[in-house]
C-alpha cells in the first residue's frame, strides 16, 4: 500500500501572483490576503524580477502555502519550481513540454496547460500526463487583452470528454463566475480580478464564495 499523501485536488479560486500587478515588496502581503481569503492554488507568475529575486520570492510564497495547505506552482520555469521544491508548474504553448517538467519534478508534481481554446491540444495534453487543463480567456483581459477568447460552451464539451481538471482564465469576476463552474470549470483562475483590487482579501473571498454556494 502506498504511504504517499493524495493529490491535491484542483478545485477552486486559483490566484495567479503576477508581476504585472505586484513588486518583490508587494508579493508576499498580497499572496497572504489571496490566502486568507480563500485561494485553494498558487502560482507565481514573475516577468519583471531579476533571476536572484525571482527564487527569493518563490520560496517566501511556497512556505506561505505550504502554511494554509495550499499547492504551490511556477509558471513557466521548470528549473525555479525545481530549485525551491514547488508543488508544479504552468506550462504555455511557447514553454518545455509536459515530459520534460515530469522528467525534471517527478510524477508527484502538479503540471497544469494552457489550452487557450482548443480542445485538441487538451486532449493531447491530457494524454500526456498533464494533471489539469487551461481554458481561456472567456471574457475581456486587462491582463492579457489580446489573448484568444474561448466560449463559455468549450467547457461543456470539455467536461463530458476530459478526466482531468479543468481551469477557466481570462476577465473572471465574481459576477460571470459562476456560469463558468456550471458549464464545467473545476478552478477559476484570476489575475486582476484579486491582485489589482485595493483589498486583495475581501476579493478572494467573492471568488471563493462561488464555490460554496
């Protein structure tokens, strides 16, 4: 029999710190209040900070989830998510495939894909081990305005022919939500909808709402 602890579950408000919203000084405080208020996953998405700061903030971050049992993921960098012990890791279109991250992690990592809106490669992302999907963006993005847009009935055909989570992204709001967990998103994953908010905490919370009602 297995003694290893069970996946986390890919279920919830999914907060995503970027650095388009957050400093090396406002990262750690924001994610606490994401926390706090109700996040279920992480992941550290930093374009801007230097190499050394970069792995400084992943480890302050992967002990604040580590401390509210919360999955810890990188975007992009498989090399970072391995060096600070991270829980997983996002890989886009442009980044290392799915093989490469569960070479370089191991098979208990979470690797999670972004499948922007096509169903194909979900499937094939599926068939590669990837441990959830990304769908999106399904509204209008001030993070990513130009990001393809996905309707609201991929999710439906992806629920009824996928076994893995899937993650919706893209203009979330606690107002159009919930339309996106009835049409079969596991995970709601928001950018500025928590981070570019004035009380990041009170913000995770509508979103974590969602879930409960």
């Amino acid at each position: 029999m297995s003694t290893e602890p069970p996946r986390a579950a890919i279920r919830g408000l999914y907060a995503i710190a970027d650095s388009t919203y957050l400093n090396t000084e406002t990262f750690v405080p924001a994610v606490r209040a994401a926390l706090a208020g109700g996040a279920r996953l992480l992941q550290y998405r930093d374009k801007t900070s230097s190499s050394a700061a970069r792995k400084h903030l992943a480890r302050e971050l992967h002990a604040l989830c580590r401390d509210h049992g919360v999955p810890f993921l990188i975007n992009d960098d498989i090399a970072l998510a391995a060096g600070v012990g991270a829980d997983g890791v996002h890989l886009g279109r442009d980044d290392p495939e799915i093989g490469q991250a569960r070479t370089v992690l191991g098979r208990r990592a979470l690797i999670g894909v972004s499948c922007y809106n096509e169903l194909e490669r979900a499937r094939a992302a599926q068939s590669a081990g990837a441990d959830y999907v990304a769908f999106g963006r399904f509204f209008p993005s001030r993070t990513k305005p130009q990001a393809v847009a996905a309707a609201v009935e991929l999710l439906h055909t992806a629920r009824a022919e996928l076994t893995i989570p899937i993650v919706a992204i893209g203009g979330i709001t606690p107002e159009n939500g919930k339309a996106l967990i009835r049409a079969g998103a596991d995970a709601l994953a928001v950018i500025e909808g928590i981070f570019g908010q004035p009380d990041i905490r009170a913000a995770a919370e509508r979103y974590a709402k969602l879930f409960n009602d």
